[in-house]
C-alpha cells in the first residue's frame, strides 16, 4: 500500500527568480547537496524554445529509438500496481496521442534517459543549467511526459536532481531531510522503488521554466497537473561513500602481493589451542583468539597508512573511481571513433589541425565519456576509469581538452603547434572514442 500524508507546509523553502551566474554561485555555496530551493522562471520563454523542444509526441518517438533507455510506469492499468516495463518500445505498446497532443490510457509515464546524448537543445540545456558543476559529476537528462493525474510514485533518489518543466505542469511535494536506507520501506512486489509512507513537508507547482533541486535523499513525489506534463530531470552523479570504500578496497588488495600470507607470530593460528593443550584441556579449536585479531587490524591499519601516505597512487584511484564508465563500449561518437582521421592512415587530425589544413573544425567530447584530470599532487588524465599517458609538454592544456565539452580549432592551433605531447594525446583520444569531430565551422 502506498500511503501519502500531507501536513500543513508550513516550512518555508527558499524561492528564486532567475538563475543567473551569480545565483548559480550562490547557489553552488549554499544549497549543494545542502537544502532543496525552487527557481521560478530559471528559463524564459525564449530560452524554453531553444533549450526544451520537445513535444509528446517527440518523447514517444525517442522513447522507441533502437538505442533509447526507456521506460513505461503504470500506476495502474497494467498486470500489476506500479508496473515497470523497459523500452525501447513499439509504437503499439504505448498510449496513443489525440488530436490535441494529449494520451489517453489509464495512469502511466513514460521516461526517457540520456536524451542529452540524442538531442542536441537538450545537450545545451544541460550545459546551460550545469555549468557550475564539475563535469564529471553531471550525469544525463532524463525526460518524463505523462497525461494529468500521474506519477512514479513517492521515492528517494542518491543523487542530486534539478527538476526543470518544459511543458505543462507538474505538482511536486517533499520532505526537508534525508532518509535514511532503514526509513526507506518499500512497496512489495511493486517492480518500481514506491515508499509505503511519504509525509510531505513541502509543495510546489511547476509552470513551464520553473525548477526544483532537490538534494540526495530527499524523498519527493511528482505528479502530473496537465495533459502535456514534460519535466525534464537533470540528474548529477557521483559515488557513495559505501562505492567509494569498495573500489579502495580493491585497489588496496590490488597493491598487495599475491605472495603476502596472513601470517600469526605463534607459529599456530588461534594460538591458544597450544595452551589449551599444554594445560591438558580440551584444545579451543573453535576459537579466533586475539591475537589473530590484532594481526588482521595490524595488516589492514599498515596497508591503508601506506596508501594514503602515496599521494600520486591516491590521486590514481580517486580519478579512475570518480570517472568510472557510466556509458556502452561502443561509445557515441564516430562511426569508428576518429571523425575521419584514422589511426595507420598517415593524416594525423593534430598535425591537420596544427598547420591549418583542417579548415575550421569543432572537436567535442563523445557522449557519455567521461574526461577529468587532477592537479595534485601531480596533474593527471583519467578517461572512463583509467589513467591515460601525458607527456609532460601536454599537461599545461589539460584544461583546454577538460573543462569544456567542445573545443575549436582556432583555440587548438597554437598549443597543438608548439607542444608534440598534446598532438599525440588529442590524437589518442579521438582514437580512443573520447573527441570526435562534430561539425566544419
């Protein structure tokens, strides 16, 4: 059973109006991760235009693509409350659109994720609204369209959300703190992740170019107020504390030799079986003595202060962790990766770039790569979980491959022609799937 309990919302959640660049640094210092704020008119109606196209229809089709990570919810009408089926869809499994755009079918929302990888507005809506965010964290738009009345339920999410309303509206109710994972009681045998219980502490109605952030964990529940409900969801990832723990672990065992057995000064594991003995009573083959326990605390203890006490191997594993692959081994760019420049040809795309024989070009990172380096203790270059090799000529343009999602020939000219390092690193990286060419400007 899902049960919603509204009290008298008397909590008063910060409003804005705008969401300049100084808002957005304000809001980076203030409400990160913090305390949810809702943003009235974050886009204008020009900018709706521009950043958030899509119809109804369009969220269908998209949601049918070959390639689309899709889903329909059904809070009802389906085998089941809360029935949860993975696309991509045929156009006959999903509600059929009137003459007026809208659907008609029992309650149901189709959603959509990673449409920022297949609609190049909705690229730049993203890149617009999270430009105060370190790219690695940003994770992808996912667009939901459902009819008056629907929902996914009341969840809790473990990542920070920016709920934006391209069209329509939507009614969105939310509790000020987060949940624990022991308060997070699910509804059984429901295939989509509803609370039992959700109290509500707060409210709001978005109107098309309104936003709603909401901090991990806060339980939140949205429902549809209009036939052409479209929210877009920019969702920001980065890893929990318990990944986080796991991958050290394992890079920890992996800088361990196969050959360091776990030895007890004693000679005899659980070495009061001997004294057991030696008293002549009955040996206590049962038991993990103390000493074994402290020779375990002592290996575990000595093995993360030397890690820790690296630097340049900590700075490794936390680059490799937070760029983890979040995308398919076949990338998104190219058709084979090099936007026409291929490895063994002879016509390097640095060299064609350095010396002008390109003509003008935009080079842009391939969809869902993840490219990030670190500055300490040294500057280093991670893609999609692992290091990649830098001469050190390259490293001063780090910033110039990194910070932005798209990069120019004219900025690329002078540095490719003064440093060899960074010719064979972009060359690399389009070889790698990581930079392709977009577009001859």
């Amino acid at each position: 059973m899902f049960a919603l309990s509204f009290g008298s919302f008397t909590a008063v959640v910060p409003t804005w109006h705008g969401f300049s660049a100084a808002q957005r640094r304000a809001f980076a210092a203030d409400f990160w991760q913090e305390r949810p704020l809702i943003v009235r008119g974050l886009l204008s109606a020009e900018e709706l235009e521009t950043f958030c196209p899509l119809t109804p229809a369009d969220v269908l089709d998209l949601s049918c693509e070959p390639a689309a990570v899709s889903r329909l919810v059904r809070e009802s009408g389906g085998e089941s409350p809360w029935e949860l089926r993975h696309g991509p869809f045929d156009h006959s499994e999903l509600p059929e659109l009137d003459e007026t755009g809208s659907a008609e079918d029992s309650l149901w929302t189709v959603l959509v994720n990673q449409v920022d990888r297949a609609v190049p507005e909705v690229e730049a809506l993203r890149d617009r609204v999270a430009d105060f965010v370190p790219r690695w964290r940003v994770d992808d738009v996912m667009v939901s369209y459902a009819k008056a009345g629907c929902s996914i339920g009341a969840h809790v999410d473990n990542y920070d959300v920016i709920l934006l309303q391209g069209r329509g509206s939507r009614s969105w109710s939310f509790q000020l703190a987060g949940r624990s994972c022991a308060d997070e009681v699910l509804v059984e045998g429901a295939s989509v992740r509803v609370l039992t219980h959700f109290s509500a502490e707060a409210e709001v109605v978005l109107q098309p170019g309104d936003a709603l952030y909401l901090p991990p964990r806060l339980a939140h529940h949205g429902v549809s107020t209009s036939n052409d409900c479209i929210t877009y969801s920019i969702g920001f990832r980065a890893p929990t504390a318990a990944e986080l723990l796991r991958a050290f672990g394992e890079r920890l065992a992996e800088r361990t030799p196969a050959d360091a057995l776990f030895r007890v000064p004693g000679g005899v594991p659980g070495g009061a079986a001997e004294s057991a003995v030696a008293d002549g009573a009955a040996a206590a083959r049962g038991l993990v003595d103390g000493a074994t326990v402290a020779r375990a605390r002592e290996i575990l203890e000595d093995a993360v202060e030397i890690f820790l006490a690296d630097e340049a191997a900590l700075a490794e594993w936390l680059g490799c962790a937070l760029t983890a692959p979040r995308r398919a081994a076949d990338g998104g760019g190219a058709d084979d990766g090099s936007g026409g420049w291929g490895a063994g040809e002879g016509n390097s795309l640095a060299e064609e770039i350095a010396s002008g024989e390109s003509g003008r070009l935009l080079l842009r990172h391939t969809e869902g790569a993840v490219l990030a380096y670190v500055d300490a203790p040294v500057r280093a270059l991670f893609l999609d979980g692992a290091p990649v090799l830098v001469a050190p000529d390259a490293l001063p343009h780090l910033p110039l491959l990194c910070d932005a999602r798209r990069v120019t020939t004219e900025e690329l000219r002078a540095p490719l022609s003064e440093s060899a390092g960074l010719r064979a690193l972009l060359d690399e990286l389009v070889r790698r799937d990581a930079l392709y060419v977009d577009v001859e400007l």
